[in-house]
C-alpha cells in the first residue's frame, strides 16, 4: 500500500511552537490533511514521551494510533465539517525526533518505538534534552549514527541545503559529517529533486520531504510530505520501504517559495546575486547579514548542471497549503473566517486537503471557486510566477 506521511514535525515542548502541538490536535488535523502517518517529533523529550504513552494505544509493532478520536479529542475543524471518515478513522504515529549535533547540523532520526526513545535518550550527551524538544548533542554526525543503527533506527540530514543548521552548511559532503551514507537525506521548503540531483554524492540515497511543522493547522502540517509504499503499517514495514527506497512521490513547495531559496539579506531581505554578495563580503548595504541561498550553495556542490535522476528517484510534485492558495486568491488571510469557511467546504466536498490539491477535478473545483481552480492548475501544470525568497522571506506567488 502507498501512505502520506509527514515525518518531520515538532510537539509543544520545542522552541516557538504553537502550544496545539498535542497528540489529539495533531491526529485529528493529519487526518483532515490527508496524511496517513505522521512523526511525533521531539521524540526524546520526557514530558512529551509521556503524553504519547498517555494519548496513544501500546503498540509492538512501531505505530502508535491514538486511543480516542470521538469529538471530545477533536479540533474546531472537524467539529464543523463533520466528515464522518475522518472523525472516526485511526490516526498512527511513528517516533520521531530532530536533534542538533555537535556541528550545528539538524539530525531526523525515527526510531523503532518509545522503549528505544527511552533508552537512546540516556546515551545522548545534552545539556538541554529535559527542557528542549529539539536538544543539542555533544556528538558528531557518525557517532549520532552510530547509536541510532545500534538501536535500529533510521538517521538523515534535516533541511540538507539551508544556511543555518544543515549539513551541506557545514560540510561540503555528507561523508564528511558520517564517513557513511545516511539513511535519506530531507530536501528543505528551498530545495526539491531537480536541484538535489544535481549532486552525485546524492544518487543513491532516496529523498524525504517533509513540513518541520511547529503548528498543527493545515496550512503547516502536511504542508510537504512523502508517498511511501510499504507492505503493512509497522516500523519494520516502513525501515524496509525507505531502505529499499520506496519513496514513490515526494510533494511539497516549489523550492522559490521557501525563505532561503536565493542568496539575500536577513534584515531588509533584498536578494543578492551570489557574486555581489561576496564584493559586499556578505554584508548588505543596509548592515545585515547576506545569507548564501540554497540554490547557489548547491551550485558550489553540484557535479552537473542539470539534474540526473537515478531510476528509483520519484516525481517531486510541486503544492502549497490550500488555506494559503484561497489566501491569495481572495486577497484575505489565512485565518480569516472568510477563507477558513472556503477551506472546510473544499475539504468536506473531497476528503482530504491532499486530495484537493492533487487529486480532485479541476471542473468540480470550478464549479463554487474558479479562480481557485485556476491557480491548482497552475500548480499541477507548473507555470506558476514565483518571486523567489531569499534572507529567510518567504518567495510569493504573482497572480496575473
């Protein structure tokens, strides 16, 4: 069977994360969201091991379903689109947590169940791993990879390409950080397929795309994910799949609209060309810091000039968030009741977000949005005009 899953994701105990990030807000909007599994994040933080033994059914096989997803555990938003499949579906976790390395370099580790949770986190060196979802580790890349293979866990970069806590920032290759190929490699909302393989160290380790969400709304969660085929729902299943590179479809932002996509400045965020940047000597006119983008700090990297995919590498479809399309369209924020109510009637008529934006007939759409179909076709046909971001601002759409 191929799932949605979203493996990249943070609780409540993290820095700047909304205080909704709980176990029953985060099942009940995946499932509006269309995402079969999704990682609980900040996997070795006590507090909230805790809540997921306390919110979760005991579980042998690695997956963790919620105990109750009746209308006491549920969101505003399920309370008012009343969609009977999603209120009463199972909603499955695997552990997951982000850590930050020695180096400064973001870790995805996913880890096989909570009793490894436990056990991994006595033998992580940290000052802060009680107070911080996200902790610091006084390991490198290959000793983090070492303990996470002896506890039979899976380890990649997080957010391989941007300028301030990844990997290819602080290493030119990733041998350099784990002397071993990583078990995948996260692409980033700046980066996507096309320029990721344009690196030949890269050919053989599949791709993860995932939404680092810090709030459980939909216009965050899920707002990039992974098609994953796998043979049934367990943590074995799911280690088999990615090894065997069973990553079948990567989706997620085209790689303009994230905040770090061009070279730029972090104060004003004009973006710079890479050359002028480095006559500035990294440092804008205005007195801000000029950050290397993504797209240039992978043409440092980059053996070709074009992207070469290896056959197992999967399509890498382009979305945004549907709250943040009807956003657009309309000229009204996201939150907004105005687009909120747009966005329940999208997700009550077809099931899903996910399945609005990739899946759902443009004609149907049309039907109560026009302009809204028009922009999904956009996406699904690529021919969006995109001002790119840059200084860590987020790239924006430009409607005709």
């Amino acid at each position: 069977m191929i799932i949605n899953a979203d493996l990249h994701i943070h609780s409540l105990y993290s820095m700047a994360t909304s205080k909704n990030m709980t176990i029953s807000t985060i099942a009940s909007e995946s499932k509006l969201k269309g995402l079969d599994l999704v990682g609980t994040g900040d996997g070795f933080h006590p507090e909230w091991l805790q809540i997921i033994e306390q919110s979760t059914k005991p579980s042998k096989t690695g997956i963790y379903s919620v105990k109750e997803c009746d209308n006491d555990s549920q969101t505003r938003l399920i309370k008012s689109v009343e969609h009977p499949e999603t209120s009463t579906a199972k909603c499955k976790f695997i552990l997951t947590a982000e850590v930050e390395d020695r180096n400064r370099v973001h870790q995805l580790i996913i880890l096989p169940s909570i009793e490894s949770a436990y056990q991994i986190r006595e033998e992580l060196p940290s000052k802060n791993i009680d107070k911080e979802g996200r902790p610091r580790v006084d390991m490198n890349g290959a000793e983090l990879m070492d303990l996470i293979k002896d506890h039979n866990g899976l380890i990649g970069p997080a957010h391989a390409f941007t300028p301030w806590t990844s990997i290819y920032k602080e290493f030119d290759s990733i041998y350099d950080c784990y002397n071993d190929a990583p078990d995948f490699l996260e692409l980033g909302l700046s980066a996507d397929t096309d320029m990721a393989d344009r690196i030949e160290e890269l050919q053989d380790i599949p791709f993860l795309s995932n939404s680092d969400a810090h709030s459980p709304w939909p216009h965050r969660l899920g707002r990039e994910f992974n098609e994953i085929e796998i043979k049934e729902m367990t943590f074995g299943a799911f280690k088999d799949a990615v090894k065997a590179k069973k990553v079948v479809g990567n989706y997620g932002f085209d790689p303009r609209l994230g905040k770090y996509h061009e070279t730029g400045c972090v104060r004003c965020y004009d973006t710079i060309p890479i050359e002028k940047a480095r006559e500035l000597k990294m440092r804008c006119p205005c007195g801000g810091l000029i950050k290397k983008g993504v797209k240039d700090r992978i043409g440092d990297i980059a053996k070709w000039d074009e992207p070469h995919h290896p056959e197992f590498r999967p399509q890498y479809t382009h979305i945004l968030p549907l709250a943040e399309i009807i956003s657009l369209v309309h000229g009204k924020g996201i939150t907004t009741v105005y687009v909120q109510k747009i966005w329940k009637e999208m997700v009550q008529t077809f099931g899903s977000e996910i399945e609005v934006l990739i899946y759902a007939p443009l004609d149907k759409i049309a039907r109560t949005e026009p302009k809204l179909a028009e922009v999904i076709k956009s996406f699904r046909e690529n021919t969006l005009n995109i001002r790119p971001g840059s200084g860590g601002h987020y790239g924006q759409i430009i409607l005709d």
